[in-house]
C-alpha cells in the first residue's frame, strides 16, 4: 500500500476506535434490559442501575424504525432519572408481527398501534421500577399514535411530539404537550406553532402556555440545525424533552443529554473509509481493462430498461411478500437487472471467465458481503437502527436477493467497478431512480412508499457505490463486488422496511 493508504486506514481506524468507546461510554451505568409482560412486542427498558421506582416515559419511534434508533432519548431520559421503555411497534425492528389494517384510515392500523403501545404502557407500569406515573414520547409516526394514546389513556401525564403533525390536537388534549420539530423541515415546521396557537392565538415558539405541573401546560419550538431524521439526535431536543418532563413530574435533573449523532456519523464514515486501504492490501490485480461500452450502447443499456421495466410491471399486481411494496421492488430489481445483462451480454461485453477466476469473483463477493453486513451491519444495529434479522425475515431478504443481486452486478458491469467516467455512473443510476419514479407515477396509491426507498437508494449510491469503485478499481474483478453489494443491499432493505399484512 502506499503511505497515504496507511495514512487513511490508521486514521479510520482510530476514529472507529473512538467512536465506540464514546458510544459505549454513554451506556456505561444504565441498565439496558428486556421489559415483561409485552406479549409479541419487543420491549426494553433504560434505567440508572440501582435507582429508586421512577417515572415511566414510553418512546415509541417512527415509521421504518426501531428501539435503537431512539436511544439517543432513551439514554438521556435513563440518566436523568427516569425508566425510559422504548419498544418495536408491529412490523418494525424485531417484531415478528406485522402490521396490518388500513394505512389510509385515522381508524385503521393506528388503533392496533395504539392498542400495542397501552400493552406496554401496562406492562411497564407493573415493573417494580415504576412508580405509577408515566408520559409518552414518539418521533413522526410514533408522535401520531402517541398524541392519540394520551387523549385516550389518562394515566399518561404528558406527551412530547417530535417531528409531528398537529393532527389530533386541541387547544387541551393531549395534557402536557411539547412539540419540537426540525427546522430545516419546510413541511412540518409551521406544525408546532399552529399547535401552540390553538391554547393561544397569540403565542410564539420557544414560550410555555399553562402550566405543566397541573397538566395544562402548552410547548412549541423548532430545533435547530436538523430535519426529519437529524431531530432524533438533536441536543435542542433532548434537553427541551428533559426540563418538560421534570416540569410535570416535579423532578430536577442536571448535566449533558447523550449527544451520540456525531459519533456515530463518525463511526459509519470510518467503517467505509476504511475499505480504501483494504481494498489494495494484497496489491492491485494486474488485468487488462476491456474496451469501455460504446456512447451509443451504453445508452441504450442505461436508458431502455428506465422505461421499459415500469411500463411492462404496470398491469400486474405484485403481493409476495408481508412488506409494503417490497416485492415489487424485488421484481423491478430483477427484470432491470436481467434485461441490463442481457444487452451486455448480447453486445458481446459478457464473458465466460473460467472456473478458477468464478472462485475468484465469488470470494470476492463474499469478502464484500462479510465487511458490509457483518461490520457495518453490526454498529448499524448497536448504535443507529435494527439490522440484524428476525426469521420470518431472513425470507424477505432471500426474495429481495432474487432481484437485487442481478441489479447490482448490472450496475457494476455499467460503471466498470469504479473505472468508468463520472457521467456515466451518474446516468446509469440516475437512470433507475428515474424509472422508479415513473412506476410510482404510473400507480401511485400502490407504490408510493416507493418514495421512501428512493434517498435510502440514492445514500447507497453515495456510501456503498463509493467503496465498490475502491475495490473494483484494485481488484479488476466489478462482478464480485457487484454481487456482493447486492446481498448487503437486500439485507438492509429487507431488515429495515415494516412488514405488513393486509387483513
């Protein structure tokens, strides 16, 4: 290697280092333990070890979360004092029931969610190291149901709204309210304001309306600097959380909120920053490149299927599988893939490599898979969100292969393992965002959560596609690292993406 590959991996190694001894420093103290009694829904409880019956605060996360994508509140909320029980909802994480009801009823599938989040209510309300009280937290989704929770559980003394809608509010209900939402959020910024202005037409953001320690009190502001996701970690956020919840309970708490979003940024970049210096560990292979695609070719291979492959899925109905639009994305996946190869390889740009270099490509593959699933896999699921499968989605993941293993080897072939120019990896993949797009646009009521894949797509691109150029460029071999990138890629969206049953 040479000194700036030794430089870079030292330096990625370091930062790994001292991200987990940060992130693990956080969780020094708190108990992190299975809650009982919740049925099918995985429950966890944060508390100080040995500290006395406190206040219970349920943490319901959001849609294509999890209880580890909270920890960042439920480790702030254990250190201050309090039981902090953040849960998997149905569909999510590693709960083997999935969702089910109708996603597009206010009466559907959230009475079932909240009918699950007043099981673990009761179930942690039970535990010794309960005292009888309790509030409710929740991040978008989560914040839906946890505002309608409130209004109907009274137990539930307050109730704090994060990246939330102001639907089912009043000017009284729920009791207790703080709404924080991220300002570089255009669609749900006004959303805290109108809330708080329904107690007080003339009230501003960052001012308190009642009085929390009788249950009327009224909060709304915007925290700075994050959006939709970058809100879970904010420390505006967590610390506004803190003081509303030791208003209601007449409780004091000091010292720093759990401030682990840089750490784990840092983290992740050094796990993928990481695979440049491995990547040439055993020297470059020395092969000769093939003749690049013809403009005219490569064209036709990057932009045909973009039209055809959504057009030719339009008139079937793809339902395979208990995840929400998943199995037509497998499809797409596997038709865009197959019909990618096969005007490669019509055009000659296939080739049969030999026995011995097909035991290369797959070791190769298996290489890759290992690194990203096994190591980044890991701190994804310690420290950001649940990756690691239940059984029932070890299944998902193998249909989700049957189609993304294809796409992804086509997609390398396309780039050349990281040797093709920029504008050619950028109308490669653009191009199957784009026929994304035009599948959702053709049926939209059906595939609109494919709006939702496209910037976790596009993030893969970015992370994943980055470091499949580091190793094809040093390996010459883009179907290993093709293939296994494919895998990874339908290992995250198989574990990451809710279940859901239609009944």
């Amino acid at each position: 290697m040479t000194p700036m590959r030794w430089i870079v991996g030292i330096a990625a190694l370091v930062a790994i280092a001292v991200s987990v001894w940060q992130l693990e420093a956080e969780r020094r103290g708190v108990v992190i333990a299975p809650v009982p009694g919740t049925g099918t829904t995985p429950a966890t409880v944060y508390r100080l070890k040995d500290a006395p019956p406190a206040p219970v605060v349920i943490v319901s996360h959001g849609f294509a979360g999890s209880r580890q994508l909270m920890q960042a509140w439920s480790l702030t909320l254990a250190r201050a004092g309090y039981a902090a029980v953040a849960f998997d909802y149905e569909g999510h994480g590693r709960n083997p029931v999935p969702m089910s009801g109708d996603l597009d009823s206010p009466e559907g599938t959230a009475l079932l969610l909240m009918a699950e989040t007043r099981r673990v209510t009761d179930a942690a309300l039970a535990q010794p190291w309960a005292d009888g009280r309790v509030a409710i937290l929740g991040h978008s989704m989560g914040s839906y149901i946890a505002v309608r929770e409130a209004r109907e559980d009274p137990r539930i003394a307050a109730t704090i709204g994060i990246a939330a809608a102001n639907d089912s509010i009043t000017a009284t209900e729920p009791p207790n309210l703080l709404m924080i939402n991220g300002a570089w959020e255009p669609r749900l910024a006004e959303a805290p304001l109108e809330a708080l202005r329904l107690a007080d037409p003339e009230a501003q953001l960052g001012e308190t309306v009642g009085d929390p320690a009788t249950g009327t009190g009224r909060r709304a502001l915007l925290a700075p600097d994050v959006e939709h996701i970058g809100v879970i970690w904010s420390p505006t956020a967590l610390r506004e959380t803190r003081a509303w919840l030791d208003a209601t309970f007449g409780r004091t708490s000091g010292g720093q909120v759990v401030e682990i979003g840089g750490w784990i940024a840092l983290l992740l970049v050094g796990i993928v920053a990481l695979a440049w210096p491995l990547a040439r560990m055993r020297g470059q292979t020395e092969a000769p490149r093939p003749a690049p695609l013809p403009r005219r070719r490569f064209l036709i291979v990057a932009l045909l299927p973009a039209v055809a492959v959504p057009l030719v899925l339009a008139p079937f109905r793809t339902q395979f599988l208990p995840v929400l639009v998943a199995d037509y994305l497998a499809v797409h996946f596997a038709l865009y893939g197959a019909m990618v190869l096969a005007l490669l390889a019509w055009w000659g740009e296939i080739r049969w490599a030999g026995w011995r270099e097909i035991g290369r490509i797959l070791a190769l593959a298996a290489l890759v898979a290992l690194y990203t699933i096994g190591v980044f896999g890991f701190a994804m699921d310690r420290y950001v969100t649940s990756f690691y499968p239940i059984p029932i989605r070890g299944l998902i993941i193998a249909a989700m292969a049957v189609g993304a293993v294809p796409y992804m080897l086509s997609d390398a072939l396309m780039v050349e393992g990281g040797r093709a120019p920029v504008w050619r990896s950028l109308v490669s993949r653009g191009a199957f965002l784009v026929s994304l797009g035009i599948a959702t646009a053709l049926d939209f009521h059906r595939l609109f959560f494919l709006l939702l894949i496209l910037p976790i797509i596009l993030i893969f691109y970015l992370l994943f596609g980055t470091m499949g150029g580091w190793i094809g460029r040093a390996t010459n071999r883009p179907a290993g690292v093709g293939l296994g990138l494919g895998l990874f890629l339908a290992w995250a969206l198989g574990v990451t993406f809710p279940m859901f049953q239609a009944v």
